[in-house]
C-alpha cells in the first residue's frame, strides 16, 4: 500500500513551505523518524521525519520548489517493488502527460505536482551542462525547449528562475502573475535603470513573510508613537555591580535584558497596554510576555521571553542568550518564537538614537530602543552630563489610548532610572 508524505504544519500558523532539500532519494529504505527533507518556513529551515517506514517509491515535489501549501503530497512511500510499478505512479504520469505545455507567465497555466521518477519525459534539447538538474527537471514536466532559454547562472547556466514559472499552486489556475508575499506587488517603471548594473536577489520565504506582515500591520494598524528620554546612569551602575556578582557563573546582564524586565513590569503596572484587539473585543494578558527582536541572515525573528516580569535579571539573560544563538542557527521551535505579548526592538548598538518600530501584530505595542549616550541634561538649573537612552513606544490606536500608552512609558523610564524596582 502506497503512503502520501505531505507538507507538514511545522507550526500552528504555517499555510506553505518550501523544500529546500531532500535528504532521501527514491529507492532509499526508510524507517519511522528517518529525516527524509528540509523544509525552509517563514521563520527558519527545519527538518521533517517520517512517520512511516519503506521505500521512497516518489518524490514528487522537487527540491527548490516554494510555497507548498501544507497538507500537499510531496512524496510517496511504498514496498520497494513500487519504484517501477505503482498505480499511484501511473496516475502521476496521467496527470503529468494531461498537463499543458509551457505557455506565458501571464497566461493561464496549471502548475502540476512535479515527479522526479520520469526519466522516460525528459525529451528537450540544450547542453546537459550548462543546465542545473532542478532547471532540467522543471523543463521536462513542461515541455521547455531549454536550447532558447539564456541562461542568468554563472557562465550561462540555466537555473530555475530562467524558466519564468510561478511559485508550486498545485490544482490552481493563475490567470496573471501573483506575488508570492501574499500582497500586492508594487508596480514600478524600471526602464530608465534596466542599464545600471545589478543584481536581483531571490525572496526567500522569511522575507516574503516578512514584507507581508509589515504591509498589513502599517495598513491595517493605526499607529500611535510615544517617546521619551531616558537617563540611564543608575542602570548602568547597577549593571555593573550585578555583572560582578554573576561572574562567578558565566552571566552577563546588559542593558537590553533590563529593559527587557522593565517593559515587562511596566505592562503589569498598565495592563492596558498587554492587549490584543480583535475587533469587537480586547484580549487582556495577565501575563508578559516580551518578543525580542533578533537579526539573523535574510530577516528578523522575535524569540519569546514569556512571563519575563517574574523572572530574576540572570534568568532573562541566559534565556536571551541562548534563544539568540539558536535564532541564529535557525534552531529554534516555533513555540520559541510565536506568541508573545508586547516587542522589543533594539537597534542602540547600531548606534541609532531613535526610531519608530513597526508593531507586530497581533500584539499591540512595540519598544524601540535607541543608543546610549552622553548628553547635556539640566539639573536643578544647572548644566550636567547623563548617559541618556531615547526609547519609542508604538501604540495600536485602536487598542491603546494616547493617556494609556504615556503611562506605560512613564513607568518603563521610572523603572529603568530607579532600577532597584527591577530586583524587588
């Protein structure tokens, strides 16, 4: 008996995934929890197992293919008499000998799945070497003659972009081009900068993900923002002498895990601001739960720090350290980094002074952290020098009024200029 693999929900918000690699091969023996791909999501690559045991009788999604919805077949498992012989291989070569040839991108095309146990089907003329196999396979499934195809690769290769084909939408018809970041694309007239020299950079999912969700958090979410200055100075004492008593265990407190706790208290203190608006209702947390944002390569990930307003300054720092360097291994479980009840955005060591963050929804408030420095201040009607920090509050208007978001920053800067609040 035949058994469909399909694209897995690696979290409770997935709807697609691509296959960045396989790590099996048809005829290849396979047991329950065998690693068999690795799927690249919006937030990380991560690697599926199989839950059944046999042989790889089918791939039928090539590796390279993007946005897979989740519950499609992408391979199939079988006893290992099937690799020649299998009715579901036989339907597959139906559906691909029933599927149209190659036609323009903005004509009406019907993306089938992809086999690659067809050799007998790829009957197209070009040089083998200057064609990647995924371009290859991609062409014999659709009948492109590769020998008129200028290839974008080095020296000349043809690679997959060259073939002008949609992202996967298995049993869809597309009847114009569609943007695979879930948005509109924006239409610009590039003719003047066709002569510069460039390069295109391929989306990948993270950053297709990544513009959708700001697209529609700026369209959908009336932002409201709040900044204030504050003087960091006895943070920064207390720091140090938290440092020291730490050392002995390898814990180092900085900056951003103070202001961590301090949002995080703050959101106690005017649970107001901890909210989610759904549109006829507001879901107040009783917990703080603060998503800090960790730059990786090709995007942004907001790991968790959940219930940080009750957590000591040396658990946040070891739980920030440590969700960042999985972040940046691309490590992390979903349930690591979705949720979250309030950001944190830090950009003081890139020496920005001040910014607007844009709020990830559903939450309905971000921190924006800027640089630390050295600035005149009056004190008592003198002159001083005070290490400042500016911080910006973006606010949902929706959710949070303009009096409510003053008096959750007002108790972030108290918080934070009378930090032993941050240790009791």
């Amino acid at each position: 008996m035949s058994i469909e693999v399909k694209m897995p929900a690696l979290s409770p918000t997935m709807e697609k995934g691509s296959i960045a690699k396989w790590l099996v091969s048809v005829g290849d023996r396979i047991t329950a929890g065998h690693l068999i791909a690795e799927v690249e999501t919006d937030k990380a690559t991560m690697e599926i197992e199989s839950t059944d045991e046999g042989t790889i009788v089918a791939i039928l999604i090539p590796e390279g293919t993007e946005d897979v919805p989740v519950g499609t077949p992408i391979a199939i498992i079988g006893a290992a008499e099937d690799v020649t012989s299998s009715p579901v291989l036989e339907e597959i070569r139906a559906d691909v000998s029933a599927a149209p040839t190659h036609v323009a991108p903005a004509s009406v095309e019907i993306v089938p799945a992809l086999p690659a146990v067809l050799p007998e089907q790829i009957k197209i003329t070009g040089d083998p070497a200057r064609v990647s196999p995924l371009a290859r396979r991609l062409a014999a499934a659709r009948g492109i003659d590769l020998g008129v195809i200028k290839g974008s690769g080095a020296n000349g290769r043809i690679v997959k972009a060259d073939l002008g084909l949609p992202s996967f939408q298995p049993g869809a018809v597309s009847s114009a081009p569609s943007s695979a970041a879930g948005i509109a694309p924006v239409q610009f007239d590039l003719t003047a900068q066709r002569d510069i020299p460039h390069d295109e950079i391929k989306l990948s999912s993270m950053r297709k993900t990544i513009a959708r969700r700001l697209t529609e958090s700026k369209q959908q979410i009336p932002h409201i923002y709040l900044s204030v200055d504050v003087r960091l100075d006895a943070l920064l004492a207390l720091r140090g002498e938290v440092n020291t008593m730490l050392a002995g265990r390898g814990i180092k407190v900085s900056v951003n895990d103070m202001v961590v706790k301090a949002l995080a208290l703050a959101l106690k203190e005017v649970p107001s601001c901890n909210v989610t608006f759904t549109g006829d209702t507001l879901i107040q947390y009783q917990r703080a739960d603060i998503s800090v944002a960790v730059s990786i390569p090709g995007g942004l990930i907001t790991p968790v720090v959940k219930g940080a307003e009750s957590k000591a300054l040396s658990a946040i720092a070891e739980e920030t350290r440590e969700l960042a360097v999985r972040a940046r291994e691309g490590k992390l479980q979903p349930s690591e980094y979705q949720g979250g009840t309030a950001s944190i955005s830090n950009m003081g060591m890139m020496n920005i002074r001040q910014f607007d963050a844009v709020i990830n929804p559903p939450q309905a408030m971000i921190l924006a952290v800027g640089a630390a420095e050295k600035r005149g201040i009056v004190v008592d009607d003198a002159i001083a020098i005070a290490t400042m920090m500016t911080i910006t509050g973006s606010f949902d208007h929706r959710a949070v009024d303009g009096a409510d978001g003053a008096a959750l920053m007002n108790a972030v800067r108290r918080l934070i200029e009378q930090p032993m609040g941050l240790l009791v």
